[in-house]
C-alpha cells in the first residue's frame, strides 16, 4: 500500500511539472503598429494574454529570430526606446538573448517569465523590429523597381513568372510602400543554379500583402524557371478635370502615394502635355493655357517637374525632377486641351509644300507641324544637359554648330524647361549623333519659342558632319560628387546647379536619403553622415537642404526638398558623408590597386582595343592623340597584358570619350613597364578635345576586327597579330642556326663515310692490311724499260692477299678478276722475289708533297682518290722480314725511285 501511495505521489509531481512546463511557454507572437506585416512592436502571448519585450540586452540576433519565425525574411534593425509606440498590457519578457540559430523566441535565453511591471518596468522601452519581408524587388534602381524575390526561411529566390498577373503585382507594390504597379515583364533569364519558389500565387487585388494571397504548388510541381520584374510607382493615374468632370481638356492632376494632386505649370510644355493627351485616349496636344481651370480650396499643387520628349506612352515615364524646385504660386497650375480624336495622331511636316502666309489654314498647319516635331538631349547625364537632336519626319537628328551661340541654346534650354542656358557646346562636345542633321547656320533672337522656328539654312541642308554636332547645358543641369583627399565614396557632398557646384545640407537625412544618395553615386546601398568633422574653410554655395527622399525615388533629383538657395544652412551643417562602398582615392576598385587597375581601354570590339583612359584624382580620364605612336601603343598593350600593339589610332577612332584629358603629348620609348613611366606634359594639362582621344588595338584580341565605324575589316597584319617583333627575330635567327646544324651534320656523315671507305695502315709492321688491287705487274725489266701502256701478256697479276697477320700464307686470286696468265704462286712468300728498296732520298715524297714527321707509316690517297702512295718506312730497306710488296725483279735494284703501274683504264699506283 505504501509504494502505491509513493508511485501516485510522484506521478501527481510528474504532472504538475509538465504542466507548469507548459505552460511556461510563450504561445504566440506578432508585431504591431509597423507600416506592414513585417515590422512593429514584439508582443508574444503569455497564459492567453498579449504582452511586450524588455529591450535591455534586445540585439539584431534576437530580431532576426523573430523575423525568421514570422516567416519575414531577416532583421534589419531592433528597434528599442518603444520606437513602434508603447504596448499596453504586461511585460512578460526581459534580458533575451538568441545565440546562434535559433528557430524560435522560446528557445532563446530569458529570465523567468513575469509581468516585470510589478518590479518597476515600463514600456518606454518596448522592444521592436523591422524585417526585410516576405517579399522584395532586387536588382533595379530602388527597392520598387526588380525583380520579384521572396524570403524562403533561409535565402531570398525568385518567383516564378507563371500565372503572375498585374493584380499580384498590385498587391505587391502595396506591400512595399511602393504605390502602384505600372507594369510588369515575365520571362526573365535566371542563373542555372538558382531555384525559383515552389508556388504560384493568385491574388485578387485587396489582399493587404502577398502573404494573405492565395497559392498553389506549380503544375506538376515543376516551375516555369522564367523570373518576373515588377515596376512600381507613386505617380499611378493622370486625368483632365473641368467643372469636376473628367475630359479631354482641363487642369492636370495626377494620383501621386494616394491622393490626386494639381501639377504646377512651371515648365508645363507641349511634350508633356502630348504625352497626356495620347495616354489618355484624347488625341493630340492643341494648347496648354497657364491657370484656365483653376478650381480654389483645391488639393496642394505639386511641383515636380517633368521633363518629356514627347515619345513616351506615359507621364510617369519622363525624367522627373523634385531636388530644390520651389513653391508654386497661385493658381499657376497646368492645363491641357486636347484635340479629342483618340485616333488622330501627330501629323508629319511637308516642308515642300506650304499655305500662303498668313491665312488660317496656314496657321492651323504650323501650329499642329510645329507640335509635331520633339526636341530632346542627350548622354550628358540628364535631361537639361547633352547634344541637341530633333524629332523630324520620324528620324532623330543633330544640329550643325556652325553660328551656334548662347542665343540658340536659350531656346532649347527655355522649351525643355530647363532654365536658362549656360553654355552652348559645340565639336561634338557629348559625342557624335548619327542619322540626319536637320538644321545649319541657326540665328536664333533668343526669344523663339521653339528651336525650328530659328531662321537657318533649312531642314536638312548643310555642309557638316557629326563631329560639328551642337550641344547644350542648361542651368537646371544637376550633378552629384562627394570631395575628398584620400577618399572615394566619402567626403563632403556637392551638387552642381546653375553652373556652380555648392555644397548639401546635412538636416535631416533618412536612411532611405543616404541609401539613394550612395545609390546614385555608385557607392553601395547604405551610408552614414558624420557628425564629428571639423568644418572645411573656404566660401561656396550651400545649394540645399531638407532632403526627403521616398523609396520610390530612383534617384536624388526626384527627391523632394526645400527650394535652391545660395545659402541654405550654416557652414557647420554641411554634409559630410560615408557610403558603404568607401575606398581609397588613389584607385578605381576597393581593393588595392597597380598601375594596370589604373588603365584601361573602352568602347573596341575586344577586350585589347580601345579607347585609352587613365584613373587620376578619382576619375577616369582619356589621353590626347599629340606624338601618339606605336611606341606609346606598345607600351599600353604590355602594361594591360595585351601583347604587342598592332595599330596606334588617333581622332578619337574608338568615339571621343568624357570627363577630364589627363594626358598629352606623351612620348614612350615602347620598353617602359608602364604608361607612367614614360615623358608627358604635366596632369590635366593640355590643347585638346575628345575628338583627339588616343586608341590602340593590341594582338592580345585576334578576333574578327571590327572598325570603328563600322562593319568587318580585315585585321592589320596576320603574322604581326601574332607574333611581336622580337619574336619574329627569335624565330628568324633560330631557324638559321637550324639550317647551319643541318648543313654540319651532312658535313660530318660524308666525313665520317670517306674515313671509313679508306683502309687504316696505322702499326703496318705488325699488321699487314690488303685490298683487292686488280692491277698487272710487270718484271722487273719491263717496269723500268717500257714507257707505254703495260699489255696482258707481259704482266703477271699480283695476288690478292686475305691475311690478318705474317703467319697468314693463303693466297687467293682477286674476287673477280680475269684468268692469271702466270702460274699461281706457292702458298708461302718464298717463291716471289723480293724486292729491295735503297736508302736514297725520297726524293718521290717532296715532289708530291713532304709528309711531316711521325706520318711515315702512313698510307695515303691521293686528292683524285684514284692512286696510292705508300711511305718508304713500309718497303725501305732495314727491313729483314719479306716486304708485303712483291714485285718479280732482281734483288738489290737500285735504279729507280717511284715506280708507276699503268694499266688500260685503270688508275695510277705510284710506290715509292
């Protein structure tokens, strides 16, 4: 009875235990009051009621399980001092700290959980987050502009394009505080390696965020692998308004981040108005009356300006500028009357034909001819600044600078609505158009309303090319820089407006404003602004100030601000900022660099042809064609591993480049490791203008070569593509010695086979060497009387002798020869007459030619290779063994010093 007593006691424990474990566990979390799902206020429920977290020792790590738990992507930031307001309730949660991967709050570190309220805790330090979401847009301009991704728990992966329609990209745009979806593109390339997410979502357009809409698994659980880029935008809906009545005429207003906004008129034209009268079905612009359809008590005018060329399907799709545009005045709204035929379209200019002057049907023509024509500039970095092209006849062309002056550029300035003209750039300054040129020798007053409308030569009449195209820039003109010593990417930034760069405002700037600020400077995606600099001396302007950019700004000119003034803010307020992308000034990379980081070539066909361009003080620069050669070129190519150059071009062969000429006349030996190394007029100074930019074309890029013009021409020089001069040399000089080593060894072998075709006679004394010698030998008598030619019948045939050695007696006739006409000899010597050689002067020896001591012994040939000659050490007389030469004779003959043996058609033998 008692261990049943004890066994229900320790379950009754048991179960008390769970069930306080339990109920110790946090069951729910959420966040509150953040702008979307994904950002707010934590608050997690604790025995069925909700309250906060602590934020002492509250770190990104525990923001990040949050984040993850909600399926919200990761933590961006963990928020404290109740930054999402203070929560109402208990405070159940303090001192959590998540190490390393966590799946959920629970399984964080925490004191006990309480109402921490009663130990004196308030929630004026509520902990918040902010998650990046479950849904995002990369690779664009701006977080509202890319392509759809959503957080996967771990990664971010792109959304499949399949059934994706315009009312899911709605709802996504919503959800990023991006306004309203403008478009959508399906089908976009993605790498091999990504995945896409398993499934398709079907939103109906209400859905507060992509998360609440509803989704299916792909068919067949197989994803189309195509991505899908959503454009989002505040400016969604455009619309004419009279009498509260939405026409095809009346005062412009446009639905901007909710809310339909009057547009100023200031810098209203008819490019834009064309614009709104074609997206809205009503035809063609007719006129744009300043104010004609004010309506007092309306909503706040909006100043933005738009800056169209009359081409584009929608308003939003002009270049928008918001940075510094003041106030506008009352009732100076923008008005359009459109021409009410949705189907009529633009009607081109007939310059052959016109209507008498002055009569209506000859102003309705010029009016709608003049509205005909666009006007734009282009690739000088904005809207207000670059070359002059018009519109005519549905071609784009430039305009002769021949008279081009400040009064013409006005007009172009005043009708893109660009302010006034600041200068009038002329050789092509942005580059060489293409195409027609429309207009020559403009004499515009400065007052015309429209560029065309300037006396000149006519529409297409001149005697130009494109390096003579005109450009402007205009006083709205806008650049962005930051200016630092050592530094790029961080600095003190400015803007150039009205022709002068001045300095920005610091007070206040978002992230956001920094992050789009880094954005367009090319320096990464977030920045900080530095409190702690000391301020810079000197006197500029300070241009602006109360930056505010929205997340759908795409760059800081669309940023709203306070108006342009010299003098925005004091001296110690100016901006001073770092972005992520900080890095040393001395290079173009953020890592360290060589003087290889610091050269390159733009604009060829391959990857060694070009224009040259050189890095100095933070910015790229190009080098002026004076005393450029191909030692210059030479050097270049080696110094970008290029090979060899193959062609030095000048005049800007490869398209006059931008920016500063850092370099003239420099002059290369062609063996310096560097284009630095070699002589050249100080930095940046020079007589030049981009139409003088040096190129080269190295043999590093043997591809097809394209000119720069245009079209495929055959390459330089084959053989020089390929190898250099020094290596052509090599190869030459190689192959001559290759030549020599062949002639020597054919040499050597007819040596080597002559020494082996003559017999050795060295040491004859102990070893007798014979060849067959197929000669007749006379008696002793005839030798010495007969002064012809020896017949067969008085001769007896010498014997040919196969012996190795003395002791060797066999005898054999000579391989070949006719019958003897004699007896044969005996097999031994005794039998053959001996015959003995005096001791005379051999005389014999000098008369061919003296043998040098020690050769005695030696058995020579003749140069003719026909005749012997044997040295008298062989056949002298001392010699008490029988001589190896056995001549039929009397024995002790003195008479005779050299005996030659003749025989018809054969060759001498002289013995001595």
């Amino acid at each position: 009875m008692g261990v049943r007593m004890a066994l229900n006691l320790s379950l009754q424990g048991l179960c008390v235990l769970l069930s306080t474990m339990v109920a110790a566990q946090i069951t729910e979390l959420r966040l509150v009051n953040g702008s979307h799902r994904c950002e707010g206020r934590v608050e997690v429920k604790y025995k069925g009621k909700w309250g906060t977290v602590y934020d002492y020792r509250w770190y990104l790590q525990a923001a990040d399980v949050v984040c993850k738990q909600l399926e919200c992507g990761h933590a961006i930031d963990a928020r404290r001092d109740a930054y999402f307001g203070r929560g109402v309730g208990p405070i159940w949660l303090v001192n959590t700290v998540c190490k390393g991967t966590k799946p959920t709050l629970n399984d964080c570190s925490h004191d006990t959980l309480q109402d921490y309220r009663s130990l004196g805790l308030s929630h004026s330090r509520d902990a918040g987050v902010v998650c990046s979401g479950f849904v995002r847009l990369a690779g664009g301009d701006g977080p509202c502009l890319g392509r759809v991704e959503v957080h996967s728990g771990k990664d971010w992966v792109p959304l499949s394009d399949g059934n994706f329609t315009l009312l899911t990209a709605q709802v996504i745009c919503a959800e990023l505080g991006c306004g309203k979806a403008v478009s959508f593109l399906g089908d976009m390339s993605i790498k091999e390696s990504y995945r896409v997410w398993p499934k398709e979502f079907q939103c109906k357009g209400h859905e507060p965020e992509l998360w609440f809409c509803h989704n299916e698994s792909c068919p067949g659980d197989a994803c189309h692998r195509g991505a899908v880029q959503v454009f989002c935008s505040v400016y969604t809906e455009v619309r004419l308004m009279k009498n509260g009545i939405s026409q095809c005429e009346g005062q412009v207003e446009m639905h901007i981040s909710g809310q339909w906004k009057t547009l100023c008129a200031s810098h209203w034209n008819m490019a834009n108005a064309n614009v709104v009268c074609q997206q809205l079905g009503c035809g063609v612009a007719v006129s744009t009356p300043k104010g004609a359809y004010f309506v007092e008590g309306g909503d706040k005018i909006w100043e933005a300006r738009f800056h169209c060329s009359g081409a584009e399907s929608f308003l939003w799709n002009c270049p928008v500028t918001a940075l510094g545009i003041p106030s506008c005045t009352h009732g100076n709204t923008a008005s359009v009357i459109c021409s009410g035929n949705q189907t009529q379209v633009l009607p081109q200019c007939n310059d052959s034909v016109s209507e008498p002057e002055g009569s209506a049907a000859s102003q309705e023509s010029a009016a709608t001819c003049s509205d005909s024509r666009q006007l734009r500039l282009v690739d000088g970095g904005g809207p207000c600044a670059g070359r002059v092209e018009i519109l005519h006849q549905g071609s784009w062309g430039t305009i002769c600078d021949d008279s081009w002056d400040l009064s013409d550029a006005h007009v172009v300035c005043r009708q893109l609505g660009c302010g006034e003209a600041l200068n009038a750039t002329v050789s092509a300054h942005f580059g060489e158009g293409s195409d027609p040129i429309w207009l020559d020798d403009l004499e515009c007053t400065g007052k015309e309303s429209h560029i065309w409308k300037c006396p000149s030569r006519g529409w297409g009449q001149h005697d130009c090319r494109h390096k003579e195209d005109a450009g402007v820039i205009c006083s709205d003109f806008l650049k962005l820089r930051v200016v630092s010593e050592d530094q790029e990417c961080a600095g003190w930034l400015e803007v150039f407006y009205n022709g002068t760069w001045g300095s920005v405002c610091h007070s206040p700037m978002a992230d956001i404003t920094l992050s789009i600020i880094c954005r367009h400077l090319g320096c990464g995606d977030s920045g900080t602004v530095s409190d702690s600099i000391v301020p810079r001396e000197g006197s500029r302007p300070r241009w602006v100030d109360q930056i505010q950019c929205r997340k759908t700004d795409s760059s800081l000119w669309q940023c709203p601000s306070d108006p342009w003034r010299r003098n925005s803010c004091f001296l110690q307020e100016e901006a001073y900022i770092s972005c992520a992308g900080v890095r040393p000034r001395s290079c173009p990379t953020a890592a360290a660099c060589t003087d290889k980081e610091k050269l390159r070539l733009r604009g060829g066909d391959t990857e060694c042809s070009g224009r040259v361009e050189v890095w100095h003080e933070g910015s790229w620069g190009t080098v002026c064609d004076d005393s450029w050669s191909l030692a210059e070129a030479e050097v270049v190519c080696q110094q970008l591993g290029c090979g060899s150059a193959l062609e030095a071009l000048q005049k800007a062969a490869f398209g006059p480049g931008n920016g500063s000429i850092w370099l003239d006349e420099v002059k290369c030996r062609g063996r310096e490791p560097s284009l630095w190394d070699c002589a050249a007029d100080p930095w940046g100074q020079n007589n030049c203008k981009h139409e003088e930019d040096a190129g080269v074309r190295c043999s590093g890029g043997r591809t097809s070569l394209q000119s720069p013009a245009g079209g495929i021409r055959q390459g330089p020089n084959l053989v020089r593509g390929i190898f250099s001069l020094s290596e052509m040399l090599c190869f030459f000089l190689g192959a001559l010695l290759f030549l020599v080593l062949v002639i020597l060894v054919i040499q050597m072998y007819r040596w080597r086979a002559k020494r082996r075709a003559l017999p050795s006679f060295e040491d004859v004394p102990n070893e007798a060497v014979y060849e067959e010698i197929d000669y007749l030998v006379a008696t002793k008598e005839d030798l010495l009387g007969s002064t012809g030619a020896l017949s067969d019948d008085s001769v007896t045939k010498l014997p040919y002798y196969t012996g190795d050695g003395e002791d060797n007696t066999d005898f054999q006739p000579a391989p070949g020869s006719r019958a003897q006409k004699t007896d044969a000899p005996s097999e031994d010597y005794d039998n053959v007459e001996e015959v003995p050689v005096p001791e005379a002067p051999f005389a014999s020896w000098v008369n061919e030619g003296e043998l040098p001591p020690g050769e005695e012994n030696v058995v020579r040939a003749s140069p003719t290779g026909s005749s012997l000659q044997f040295s008298r050490g062989i056949a002298g007389p001392g010699k008490e063994e029988a001589s190896p030469w056995l001549l039929q004779g009397e024995e002790g003959d003195p008479g005779y010093d050299d005996v030659e043996l003749n025989a018809p058609q054969t060759s001498t033998m002289v013995f001595s």
